[in-house]
C-alpha cells in the first residue's frame, strides 16, 4: 500500500510542480516586458486589484478545503448520496458568494478614490480594471470550486496540466498584444478570461472522472453546510493569514506611499511567495490521501501517510 502512496503522491506533486514552474517562469519572463509596455503605474494598479480582489477568496470560509476532504472520504467509501449532498451543498455557497463579490465590486467600484490612493489621471483606468477583475473573478468562483473537487479526486496531475496550458496560452497573449499598443486593460482581460476557460475545463473534467457526481437543489441541505463548516473553519484561518503575510504589504505600500511603489516591492516579494508555494503543493496532496484512509479504517496508512509527508516537507 505504502508504495501505492507513493507513486500516486510523487505523480501528484510532479504535476503540481509543473503547472508552478511554469507559471513562476513565465512571470518571471513577463515582468519585463510588461513593465516596458504598460509601465510602474499601471502595472502597480494591476498588482494592487488583484491582491485586493484576492481577498475574496477568505469569503469562502473554508469551504473549498473541506470540500476536498469530504469528496476523498466518500469517494472512498463509495457513498455517492453523500458526496452529492457535499458538492451540491458546496456548490450552492459558491454561487451565493458569487453575488456577494459583485456587490463588494460595485460598492468599491463607487468609492475608489477614497479605498485606493491613485492618482486621478488614473482613477478612470483603475474603476475599470476594478470591474474586469472583480466581476470576472466573480463569475470565475462557482466553477473553480471544481478544482478542489478534483483535489479530493487526487487529480492534481490534471491540474497541473491545465494550469501549464492555460499559462503558455496566457502569456503569448499577452506578448502579442502588448507589442502591439495595448494596455493594461487588455492584460486585465486576457488574464479573466483564461481564468475563467481554465475553470470551465476543470468542471468539465471533474463531472468526467467522477460521473456519478451530479449537483442537484435537492441534494443541499443544512446538515452538510455545517459539517463543511466545522471542518473548514481551520482552513479559514489558514487562509487568513496566507494573504496577511505576503499580500498585505501592497495594500499598505499603495495607501502610504504609492501605485509605482508596489510594483517595485511586488517583484522581491513574489520570490517569498512562490518559496511557500513550492512546499504547499508538496503537503496539500497528503489531504485527501489521509482522509480516504480515515474513511476506510486503514489507520497504520494513516501513520505512514504522516511520516511520509513529513520526510518530503523536510527534504
């Protein structure tokens, strides 16, 4: 069993650490190009509404973690009833969540100049930027949510693939239109859109691996919710304080100094970022593997499960 593990964590990790590498490499590839094109200031105001709208995802409350925990546990056990009450119930959240980040988008976007310290040669460029990120992220979360599907699938192989597929195509995009005169306006929007494809791909895959996962009105229920919440709630804070330490900094640098200003930290601070991304991809496959263990009784797996991913995350 314990060689099983294995292969299926070191494939998992492999894939994982692609669709990373590749998309370390192309930012590091395209940040200049793109600073040549657009400049610090609008590139700044970029880095500033993606961290900001970023925050949207802590209003998950840790859902999608949960998710994934409870997808591998009843995969596991072959209850399909009750994983289609998780993914309907689940589902059914992100959508609701999905109207609350176009509210949040709208209010922002009516107070702009008071949240964000921009000058007003740039005030119209941001509004806009504003709305195509957060509306597109909006619309983006209700089919992401299938990402953490698959992580309780244990695809992240797959994962891995479209996050390549979906970089390469993205920053091609991107060159071609910014050698061509377009702003950053235009990187807002190929960036939403292949976000949301991307998204769309993972839905599609998920309801193919797994065909019996049907997401239904009838499936939701109260019970479930609260299960996913108690389980999700460490996640939450997990996921807080993610983003307090390597995302914050931008937010505070915009207000008390200036746009320009975050974009020459951001270029350090992803370095920070990107170092705990590469471990975080190494642990996150561990999740679903303990809890289909948990699931079946198999709790000498569960122990090897946890000196093995120790040994890697310390290696």
């Amino acid at each position: 069993m314990i060689d099983k593990n294995r292969i299926l964590a070191l494939k998992n990790v492999a894939g994982g650490w692609m669709g990373l590498g590749t998309t370390v490499a192309a930012n590091f590839l395209l940040t200049p190009i793109v600073l040549r094109h657009v400049g610090d200031a609008s590139n700044g105001i970029w880095i500033l509404l993606t961290t900001f709208t970023g925050y949207y995802g802590l209003l998950d409350f840790g859902l999608r973690p949960a998710t994934a925990r409870y997808v591998s546990r009843y995969v596991a056990i072959k209850d399909t009833t009750e994983l289609n009450r998780v993914v309907s119930t689940s589902f059914l959240f992100q959508m609701m969540l999905s109207v609350v980040m176009m509210l949040v988008t709208g209010i922002v976007y009516f107070f702009f100049d008071q949240i964000f310290n921009v000058g007003p040669e740039w005030q119209r460029t941001g509004r806009l930027l504003l709305l195509i990120v957060g509306v597109g992220t909006s619309i983006t979360t209700p089919l992401a949510f299938f990402g953490s599907v698959l992580d309780g699938l244990q695809r992240f192989s797959v994962m891995g693939w479209i996050q390549t597929g979906s970089t390469l195509i993205r920053a091609s995009l991107l060159v071609f239109f910014l050698q061509r005169g377009h702003q950053i306006l235009t990187v807002g929007v190929i960036t939403i859109v292949m976000n949301f494809l991307s998204a769309l791909l993972l839905m599609v895959i998920a309801l193919r691996v797994y065909p019996g996962m049907t997401i239904r009105w009838r499936n939701t229920n109260w019970e479930t919710f609260q299960k996913l919440r108690s389980f999700g709630i460490v996640g939450f804070m997990i996921a807080v304080a993610q983003p307090i330490r390597f995302q914050l900094d931008s937010l505070v640098i915009a207000k008390m100094l200036s746009v320009e200003s975050v974009t020459l930290f951001s270029i350090g601070a992803r370095l920070s970022i990107y170092s705990i991304d590469i471990l975080q991809m190494l642990v996150q496959i561990f999740t679903p593997l303990a809890s289909a263990a948990q699931a079946t009784g198999e709790h000498d797996r569960q122990r090897r499960l946890f000196v093995m991913s120790n040994r890697y995350s310390a290696f």
